[in-house]
C-alpha cells in the first residue's frame, strides 16, 4: 500500500468513528431528554425533604451499665 492509500484509510476511519460517536451521543441526549419529560409527567421531580426522626430531649444514661463495669474493674484490681 501506498502512503496515499494509507492516509485515505486513516481519514476514513476517522470519519466513521466519529460519526459514530456523534450519533452515540445525539442518541444519549434525546434518551435523557425523554426520561426528564417522563419524569416531569409522572411527578417523580417533587423534592419533598424527609421528616427527620424525632429526638427525645431526654438523654438516657445506661447507669446500670456504667455501675457494672465500675464494679467489675474495681474488682479486678
């Protein structure tokens, strides 16, 4: 092969591939724009905060726990 035959196999490829990658793309903006609009239907693109769990005001201590392991520590000494 030529250099001449070369360079045009190289433009030719390049070409192709990025075509392809132009249409890859066109179809990945048009999937994305039609899963916005479905979302947008089906009301899915509400952002409603959730509720944070109620917290007792309340601290509860373990004593009992606590007093145990005092205990059993002074006991080993």
């Amino acid at each position: 092969m030529t250099t001449t035959e070369l360079l045009g196999q190289a433009a030719w490829v390049m070409i192709f591939g990025m075509a392809i990658v132009f249409i890859f793309l066109t179809i990945l903006i048009w999937a994305i724009n039609l899963s916005s609009k479905v979302i947008k239907l089906l009301g899915l693109d509400k952002n409603e905060p959730a509720k944070p769990a109620p917290v007792s005001k309340k601290k509860e201590v373990p004593v009992a726990a606590i007093t145990a392991a005092v205990n059993n520590y002074r006991k080993k000494d």
